[in-house]
C-alpha cells in the first residue's frame, strides 16, 4: 500500500479543498479531510451539512468541482478503478436479497467481485463465522431480525478484504444488543489494520468508536480532533437536578451567573445544565450558590459534556440526530 505520509502519520484518506454545487446549493466548500491508516474516523454534521456528498466524493460515485482526494493511496478523480477496488461501502439500508440465505448472497457478491475459484464461498464461510452467522446461514435473509442483516451487509462489504471502509448510518434503527454488536465489528476491524470512516447521526456512536472526528457543517470541516479533545474544548458541563419544576428558572439563573453560558433546561427530567469554560469553577461552588439562592435541589454534578454536547457549543446547532427527527 502506497498513501501519503505527513510527518510521521500515515493517512489512509486525505482531501484539500473540495468544492461540489448541485445547482444553487453549495454541498462542499473547501473541505479536508486527513484520516490516518487503521483508524475510525466519525463524521458528524447537521442534515445538509455536506457528509454525503463527501462519502459520494470519496467513493468516486460523484466527481468534485474542483479540490484534490486520495484514498488508499489513489487519486478519485485521476484512478476511480484503484480506488474502488481498495474500499468496502455499507450503505444506510441493507443490499442484501431476502429472497436468498445469508450464504447464498456472500456466495453472489463474491462472483460479482470476481472472487475466483473456492475463494469465494471459503470467504463467505469466514465471514459467516466472524458476524455470528453461521447458525442461520442457510435461513433466508428475509427471515433475519435487523440487527443480523446489517451484519449481513457488512461482511459483504468486507469480501475483498478492504483497505478503506465507509459505513454510512450502520445502525439506524437497531435495537441496542444489535448495536453494540455492530459496534464490536467496526472497533475489531480497525484493531485488523482496516481504516474505517463512519457517519453517524448517534454521537454516542462517534464517542464510543471514533478515534478523531470531524464535524461538519455548511460543507466545511469545522472541528476536527479526538473525542477527548473536542470535550476540553468547551471545559465542563454543570448540571443540576431540582425538586420541583417551579425551580427551574431560579436555578437556570444561577447557572448563568456562574457560567456566562445559555442554560439547557429538562423540564421531564428537572434538569437544568450549563457549560462551564472556567476550569475554576468548582462544585461545591455550585452548591453554595444554588443555597443562598433558595433554590431545592436533589442532585448535582460537574462532568465532562457529551459529544451532544460539544456539537451544540460548537455549531450552535442541535444534535444530528435531533435535527433528523
């Protein structure tokens, strides 16, 4: 394998300046992108912040405007066939044949890559083994529950052994036993050296697998570093819990006052949360200021935030997946 280096990183997937119109919309405007080899890279962004078309790009399925992008160490623009033949792509929905057992369709996506030989069904039989399949891969498909079709789908992705591997929305829809073991797949494969590039509309997701992300938005990257990075980026998160509702606005002030940023209010939950970017703030600050205010309280904490978080603070904008509701 032959890809770019910068310093001493290796990237798997690199991108400089992307510009792509549809018409009058601008879906990217400049992006780059550099996604080191044997890693998980999450891609986060509101709906039409640019992520499928940066997917589209680099899978070579549509050609930018302008700007450069290399995936495994080939150009998309200048050798589409290198770069196809280098990476594995798992759609949103499912491409497998209901019709046809979890054996039959590996066995056919095999003869469609022109896997030759006994190659083809031994790869199946493997991947077969490797997703928990095996017990039911003479079942029609169809007959799967959705979790084992998306493992399904992503061991077809992964019949030539890829370099590069896109997941689009993986686990949309999944129960969470499903998930986690979608989950357990993707970190297991880059653990085996293989790139991953994720999009997600789940932060959890991105927190839990992603060794960088990037957030995208208005067809830019943003913000880009690890999960720990982005969450020091906005300090801490104070959050507190009130006896009744009529508290809310008392401690939300409160809150204001000792952090300088808007409150988040629950009023299910009687929660009310802020960020904190003065690492002096303390908790028992907290406290004694929500006393003297008056304010009944049940609970209180000062954490690191979560990724929902951190996309909030950091485009202004509600989470990916409260946004795709």
């Amino acid at each position: 394998m032959r890809y770019r280096e910068h310093m001493t990183t290796t990237y798997a997937v690199l991108s400089d300046g992307l510009e792509k119109r549809f018409g009058d919309v601008h879906a990217l405007r400049g992006l780059d992108l550099a996604v080191a080899e044997g890693t998980v890279c999450g891609i986060l962004g509101p709906n039409g912040a640019g992520k499928t078309t940066a997917v589209r790009v680099l899978t070579t399925l549509t050609t930018p405007d302008s700007g450069t992008a290399t995936v495994a160490g080939h150009d998309v623009r200048d050798a589409p066939g290198a770069v196809r033949r280098a990476i594995g792509v798992t759609g949103q929905s499912a491409s497998v044949d209901g019709e046809l057992s979890g054996r039959e369709n590996l066995r056919l996506f095999a003869r469609l890559l022109r896997i030759r030989g006994a190659a083809g069904p031994t790869r199946a039989d493997e991947l077969l083994e490797r997703f928990e399949l095996t017990d039911a891969a003479d079942r029609p498909a169809r007959t799967y529950s959705g979790g084992m079709r998306r493992r399904l789908d992503l061991a077809a992705s992964l019949l030539t052994r890829p370099e590069v591997l896109f997941l689009d929305e993986p686990t949309t829809g999944l129960d969470p036993h499903s998930r986690n073991q979608i989950w357990n797949a993707v970190r297991d494969l880059a653990d085996r050296g293989t790139t991953v590039l994720l999009t997600t509309q789940y932060l959890e997701e991105a927190d839990r697998l992603a060794d960088d992300i990037v957030l995208i938005d208005q067809g830019r990257a943003a913000v880009t570093g690890t999960p720990a990075e982005l969450k020091a980026r906005i300090g801490s998160y104070a959050e507190v819990v009130v006896a009744d509702g009529s508290a809310m606005l008392p401690a939300a002030a409160v809150l204001d006052q000792l952090t300088g940023a808007e409150p988040v209010l629950d009023h299910e939950r009687r929660t009310v949360g802020a960020v904190a970017a003065d690492p002096s703030l303390t908790l028992p600050r907290i406290v004694r200021e929500l006393d003297a205010a008056g304010v009944p309280v049940v609970d209180a904490s000062l954490r690191p935030p979560t990724l929902d978080e951190v996309f909030l603070r950091l485009t202004g904008r509600n989470t990916p997946e409260e946004r795709a509701a």
